[in-house]
C-alpha cells in the first residue's frame, strides 16, 4: 500500500483506486496460499489515509470492521 500511494501522483491513480486494488490483491494473495485455510479463516481491516494536500480523507474496510472519524475543535488560543 506504501508503496502505491508513493505513485499516486506520477500515476494519476486515485487514492480510492489505490485501495480497492490493494485490498484485491491481498484478498487473491490469500486465496492462493495453501496455509490459509480459506473456510476457517476470517478478515478484517481498517485503512485510513488522510490526503494533506486536498483535505480529503479516506477510509477502506474489509470484514464487520468499521472506522470511526472524530473531530476536536480547538479553542480560540489554539488549545
């Protein structure tokens, strides 16, 4: 994953798209080791990236995992 958002920008690939296809990947990774036992094994992941440059923030999921995004206003004098 790493190493995919590194290309974003020279790419043009989106974040979002950036995502999908590395939860793709490691969900065939998965199926195709035999040490995973497909039918017993379970997965869940929470991804979130948080793109400075927009102010966009992203979140990936896999399983019954869900992401919660809480905000902390800040008073006046910066605290």
């Amino acid at each position: 994953l790493e190493e995919k958002l590194m290309l974003v920008e020279s790419t043009g690939m989106g974040i979002d798209k950036v995502l999908v296809e590395t939860f793709e990947e490691s969900h065939y990774a998965a199926r195709m080791d035999t040490n995973v036992p497909a039918g017993r094994s379970g997965t869940t992941c929470v991804v979130t990236i948080l793109d400075t440059n927009t102010a966009t923030l992203y979140t990936g999921n896999v399983g019954d995992s869900r992401a919660i995004v809480g905000v902390q206003k800040l008073n006046e004098d910066g605290s």
